[in-house]
C-alpha cells in the first residue's frame, strides 16, 4: 500500500504587497498538521521574506511558475536554479491562468516540469477543463491529453516527486466549487490512468476551497490534499482548512 502524505498548499496569485505578506506568513508560521505537509506559494518577489519568516518551520514555501529554460537571454524569466537559491520545495506548473493568460501549452509546460524536477524542486501540476468542456462530456479526455502532455519528459522516478491539481476552470474564483461527488469521479479517473506506476503521485483538488466546504473533499478516497488560492490569503481560515483537512482523512482509511 501506497502511503500518500496530504498536501495543503496555498496560491496567493497576485494578490497583497509586502507589508500582508508578511502578517500572512506570521499568521501561518506556526502551523503544524500532525499528518501532513503545508505549502504557500508567493509571488516571486516575496520569497526571500518567505523564506526569512518560514525557514525552520514546518510550513514550506514556493512559487507560482518557473521559466522553462535553464539559463539565458529570456527577459522577465525566473530559472529553476534561482528558486532553489530561495529554498523553494514546491512550484506550481500549468496553472489555468497562465495557459490562458500566458499561453502555456502543453509542450512548455513539460520543459516547466523538467525544470523543476532537475532542480529538485517539486511541481503541482495544475489540470482542469472549462465549463464548455465539462458540458460537452470530455472531461476525462481533456485532462487524459493534458496529462500526456504536461508529463512527456518525466521518467517514472519523477512522479514520486510530483503532485497534481485537478482544477475544473469553471470552479476557480467562483465561490462554488465542484461537488465531491465529480471530484471523487476525476480521482478515480486520474488513479485508473496512472495505474501502478503512478500510485505515489499526489493528487488535490482546488477551485473555491473553503473550511466550510474542506472536510467534504477529506472524505474522499484517492484525493491527497487542496490548492487553495483566496481562502489562502486569510491566515484563519488557511489554518482552518489545513487542520480540518488533515483531521478528517486521518479518519478515512488511506487507499492503495
Ligand atoms: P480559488 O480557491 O480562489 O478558487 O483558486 C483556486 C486556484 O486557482 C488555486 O490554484
């Protein structure tokens, strides 16, 4: 049997400015869940202080994307190994944003994960499919391809470092999210079509994750923890979340 530790991280996106970064990162030093690992991910020029405040607890920190290369003329770029100089243990990849905002496809976001896994540093692979998607019954073939194509540089001793958000576009930002019952489908999908070979990946959920609506998605089978973009920005409720997330699945039985 396969022993997955939960995974909480946080995505701040692009909110706040230094002097909230750091209440927030006070408010959360402390945090400790007794059977799992908490995780924020700050914007770029607010790592240094995460690491300041952070380093010696049990919270780690990370960033919100990383270039796709190495090194070199690649103008408002941030490289791999700069993360690691700031101690990042995680980075999200793939985010929905940036595939829209910033026109990440697939192929990029492979060379982002390459990037992070040469650095040691590990990816939460961001998937999700829109509204039209979803309506149109092709969800599973959409985060199918998506994945294909995210993990097509990675070798098999990469997924133990590797975890992966399923976040349905439509439940992003919205104050509603997807029921557990279409997440708990999603998890048994994405199970079913790692197979053995990927049953360390981490897998969670995020789009509109709240404490009031945490303990629901803890109860499910396959699912290893949460993204959580706004609630992350209030240190109570992040603490919540964490701590209600942690306590429930230590009730469930852990599956293979
Ligand atoms: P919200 O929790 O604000 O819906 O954001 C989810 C998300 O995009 C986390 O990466």
């Amino acid at each position: 049997m396969t022993q997955r530790i939960p995974l909480i991280a946080g995505n701040w996106k692009m909110h706040g400015d230094r002097a909230r970064a750091r209440a927030l990162l006070d408010a959360l030093k402390p945090l400790s869940p007794a059977q799992g690992e908490v995780a924020v991910c700050v914007p770029y020029p607010y790592l240094e202080l995460a690491q300041a405040v952070l380093g010696g607890s049990a919270v780690a920190w990370g960033a919100q994307n990383v270039a796709e290369w190495e090194e070199g003329a690649h103008t408002g770029e941030v490289a791999a190994s700069m993360l690691a100089e700031f101690g990042c243990g995680y980075v999200i990849v793939g985010h929905s944003e940036r595939r829209r905002e910033a026109s990440e496809d697939d192929a990029c976001i492979a060379r982002k994960l390459a990037q992070a896994i040469r650095l040691d540093i590990k990816p939460i692979l961001c998937i999700g499919e829109t509204l039209a998607q979803r309506q149109a019954g092709s969800t599973h073939a959409v985060l199918q391809a998506q994945l294909h194509g995210a993990l097509a540089l990675l070798d098999s001793t990469a997924l133990t470092r590797l975890s992966i958000a399923y976040e349905p576009v439509w439940a992003i930002g919205q104050g509603q999210a997807a029921t557990p019952a279409m997440v708990g489908d999603v998890i048994t999908a994405l199970r079913a079509m790692f197979g053995e070979a990927g049953a360390s990946v981490r897998l969670l959920y995020g789009g509109s994750v709240s404490a009031a609506n945490c303990g629901d998605f803890a109860a499910l089978a396959g699912l290893d923890g949460l993204l959580v973009g706004g609630a992350s920005l209030r240190g109570d409720e992040f603490t919540a979340i964490c701590q209600r997330f942690c306590t429930r699945r230590e009730g469930r039985s852990l599956p293979a």
